[in-house]
C-alpha cells in the first residue's frame, strides 16, 4: 500500500509532518510506502536531519502551495502543480491508495469530492469526528461539516457509512446508530429528523437505536451519531474546546484529554472512493503519525469497499 | 409584584418548591408576594414544618395535577383544576405578575404560548439558557427548544429579545450577538444562516458581531447566541453534562461546576406578554430559589415591556 501525505500542508509544515513520519516509521505500525508530495529539497533536508531511512519513502516534487485560505476551487484549478493537487492527481489516477493533508481544508474537499468522486449509490459524502465517550469508548458524529442542509436519505447514508466505519476502524461490534434529536420519542424534532427516523427505522443494514439528545452524545448510548453538517459541525468545534479549557484551568483529567484532536488526527472523507484524510491547519506530528495510521488501518481493512456493498 | 408558583410540579414537588421558598425567603431578595398554587393542605403542612411564615404568602388550592409525561394539549384542557392550569388562569386574568413550575414542560409551553399570547409583533418565541463564558461572564443563547424549525425573520426576533433580556437579567451592557453558524465569514452556513445574516446585520436594535462557530460558543466572543431551537437544543443538553461529567469524575473545577442549573434555576419563555418560568423536573430547592428570583428581576426590570418597545 503507498500513503501519499501532502507535506506543505498546515501551520507547521513541512516539519512536523517530517516528524510525524519519524514517529509513524519508529513504531513500524504498518508495512507500505510513504509517498512525500511537496519541495523536495526541503523534504529531502529535513529527512537528513531527522535521520530518516528513505527506504520506505519516495518523495515527488511540488511546486507550489495552496495557502489556507485561499480560495478552494479557484486555488485548486490555479495551482495545478501545488501538493494539493498533484495528490489528488496521483490518488485518482491509482499512483497511491490513500492522501493525506493538513492544508486548505476546503481545497481538500474539493478535491476528494470532484477527483475522486463519490462511491457508486452515495448522494453526499460526509467528514466525521471521533467522539470520545464518558464510559471509555469511542463514538463517531456525521456529518460534521460538509453537508449544512440535509435531506432523510443523506442521513440515512450517514448512518451505513457510519456504521461501516465504527466497525472496521473503530472495533465496535453492532454499532448502535442513534439519530440526534431533541427528544427521544419517534415523532419528535424538526422536519428533516421527523422525516428521517422512519428510514433509519427500516434500515436493514444499521442497528438503530432511535432518537438521542445532546445529554446522550457524549454518553455510550449510540456508537454512530447521525446528524446534518451544521448542527454536527457546531457539537464538534464546541467538544474540541473541551481539551482547551482542561488545558487553560489545568484539569488534568483523562477524559477530557481525549478530546484532544492529535489523538485522532485527522478527518476521513467517507463516501468517496479512496481515503481522504484533512487534517487540522495546526496540526503536530503526533498527528501526522495518527492520520498515516487511519489511513493504513482505511486501507487494509478496505473500509470504502465495504461501504459501497452496504450502501448497493 | 405577585409570584405565582407551581408547587406540584417536577419530581420533587411540593418539598423541594417549599424549601426553595424558604431559601427565597431567607435570603430577603425581593419584596412581594408569592401566590402557591397546589394541594392546600400539604403545602400548608409543609410551610408549617418548614417554619415559614405565611405573612408574603397566598395558596390557592388545586385539586389535580399534571403528570410529567402526559399529553401537554389534552392534559391542559382536561385538567382544568390542575396547579398548571389554574396558573395560566391566574396569571392571564392578572391575578398575579409572572408564572413558575418545574412540572409538564409541554403543558406550560402550551400554556404560556396559547393562555399568555405573544407579544405584539412576535413571530414565534423562544426559550433561552444561560451559556457560563469561560472568561467568567455570562451569555444567553436561545432558541434551545421551542422552535426546532426556524426562518430567518425568527432568529432576528431572538436576537432582539436575547439582547433585552441579556442587558436587562444579565447586565450586560450592549451585548454583542453572534449568529451560531460553520463558518466566521458572511455567506457561510446552511441555507437558514446564509439568509439570517443579512437581516441581523441590518437590525438597528441589536450589536451584530457576525458569524460565530461552536469554538465560541463557551468564550466571550458573543454574549447573545442565535440560533434555531434544534441545534440550541442539542447544545444546551450537551453542556449540561459537562456538569455531571465534573461531578462523576471529581474534577471540582469552578468553570465546570458553573453548569450546574441549579445556579440559573429555569428557562423563561421569552416573546410572551408576562413571564413564565419553566424549571427542569429534577429541580432542587435552589433551583426553585433561582426562578422566583429571576421572575422577581423580569417583572421589576419590565423585560417584557421592554421587549415590545424594542421589537416595534
């Protein structure tokens, strides 16, 4: 398997995903080739100076950079010859089997959305986030993000793509899918959930648990959180916060240390064809290593096939 | 002023109402008098164990009650001699200045919307909670509930009546109100935020600062919060366990500790034309010393007046 990780990608780019590299190939986690995309000089200097074996590494150049906040598509039909997009080139085009980024975030969606294109049967990809639970589990929430305005059969998707990867990557058996809502009998919320429940109800393809509240996120009561982009969206940018305020008050409690993005490391796109994985601009190389991981672990486990017999 | 309060409401009624007004009482907060609506003779049992004294006090006795999961309309209607019922009587009537119970949710939202009205000009109203501001401040953010679909002319509404209310209950003076949405910039959002924004940014009552995402919602960006009442909702029951999580795993942390809703007490209705105050089910006797406080403030300050003025 050969990883691609765009390495001009994020705040602190390129070394700490020279780093990140460093801690991924000391702790030999998976066989395959690291694929660099990004100045090759500079790449080639710091593997030098971290003393990095390029055994396992090839590196192709990139001549330029998409900046976080320039413009997605404009940036990326520009920039032919930026990481960015010579990434998503080489993934559509089967030079590697997984991209990785901590660059322009929407760049990257633009990218995994119209060169990589959805799975066969899905209406609308969508990104989710890990959600560490208060009983020691984890859960996932979709969509965080890419879907503001949702219809039922794109959250009935959610919750197949939802279960498939709660299951391959997270380990949970069954995944209990619980559509998110303001109350918990059938009936309840707005039109988009009322509309959606009946559907999540007939799947056959998820164990639906029925409603949750914002009480139950962070509890274990659903392993698959099912939600439109914005409300996800919001849950996520405020749970991140969490990490924050144990850090500034000095709480040094284990839960809410692992509300700290590194541990996850990054966003997969699911319901494209290959993994995408965006990463947080201020991304570390502790979370560099951990979206090389999940893009091993979305590989071997063959995570889109799956989806894509599930969704058929 | 005349406080009328539900004493057969939530779990632990009359008992923990009874002590909450001993606290109330106690404490001197307020002048006026506070009109107790349930079973005559165990509230005036309870009083007497209590030892409080009946001087500032009025009981009008209620033969029935409404339980905590029926039907809001039809117990509403059929339980016309319920604590509930015979409170909206009182307070539309005039017989007393604002309405509090920690009983039926549904049934007092009925109530306060069908048997109190809205204001002149108001849409739709909302309900709101208190947001604790890391900094140590605190903001409002509403809809949390009433309203689970919304239009944009709605969430213009809120952030007028959030403000009159923050300025008013919260002392704060110009509170700045954010639109809660995905994105910091204008054009952002789902297809609601998209076309809320201009309107707040045009609205001559209000100090708009923008777009704010679920990172802010703790910070002090915003002392106002809108949003419609799905998303609202979710955030609000999300951010009450952060309370029970500092409880469960014994961080004792000041900021954590303030999520308590016990310190707020309820949830005032806002939009109607007198106010009513609605208490959690579980609420303690300083839950129920918190809302007649607050419904002392609402009726001394004229936050609905004040409200009508603003929305002309």
């Amino acid at each position: 398997m050969i990883i691609g990780i765009d390495m001009m990608g994020g705040d602190y780019a390129p070394m700490e995903a020279v780093k990140g590299i460093k801690l991924y190939l000391s702790a030999n986690l998976r066989p395959g080739r690291l694929l660099l995309i990004g100045d090759k000089v500079q790449i080639q200097a710091l593997l030098k100076e971290h003393s990095i074996s390029e055994d396992l590494i090839s590196i192709v150049h990139a001549d330029e950079i998409i900046g976080m906040h320039e413009h997605p598509t404009k940036a990326l039909k520009e920039k032919q010859k930026s990481s960015i997009a010579i990434g998503f080139h080489l993934l559509a085009s089967g030079k590697m089997d997984a991209f990785i980024s901590a660059g322009n975030t929407g760049a990257m969606l633009v990218g995994a959305l119209f060169s990589i294109k959805a799975l066969e049967g899905v209406i609308r990809p969508a990104i989710s986030s890990i959600v560490p639970k208060t009983g020691g589990g984890t859960g996932l929430i979709l969509d965080v993000g890419l879907n503001a305005d949702c219809k039922p059969e794109h959250l009935n998707q959610f919750a197949i793509m939802g279960s498939v990867y709660a299951q391959l990557v997270l380990d949970v058996d069954n995944p209990k899918v619980g559509l998110l809502n303001v109350g918990e009998e059938e009936g309840k919320g707005n039109l988009l959930t009322q509309a959606t429940y009946p559907l999540l109800k007939e799947n056959k393809h998820i164990n639906f648990i029925g409603n949750i509240e914002g009480r139950d996120v962070l509890l274990d009561k659903a392993d698959v959180i099912v939600c439109e982009g914005f409300t996800g969206n919001v849950i996520l940018k405020m749970a991140e916060t969490l990490y924050d305020i144990g850090q500034t008050r000095n709480i040094n409690d284990e839960y809410l240390n692992r509300f700290n993005f590194e541990n996850y490391g990054g966003t997969p796109v699911l319901g494209v064809a290959k993994p995408v994985i965006i990463g947080h601009g201020i991304s570390g190389a502790r979370a560099f290593m951990n979206m090389i991981r999940l893009a091993g672990i979305m590989i071997e486990k063959e995570v889109m096939k799956k989806m894509k017999e599930e969704l058929a």
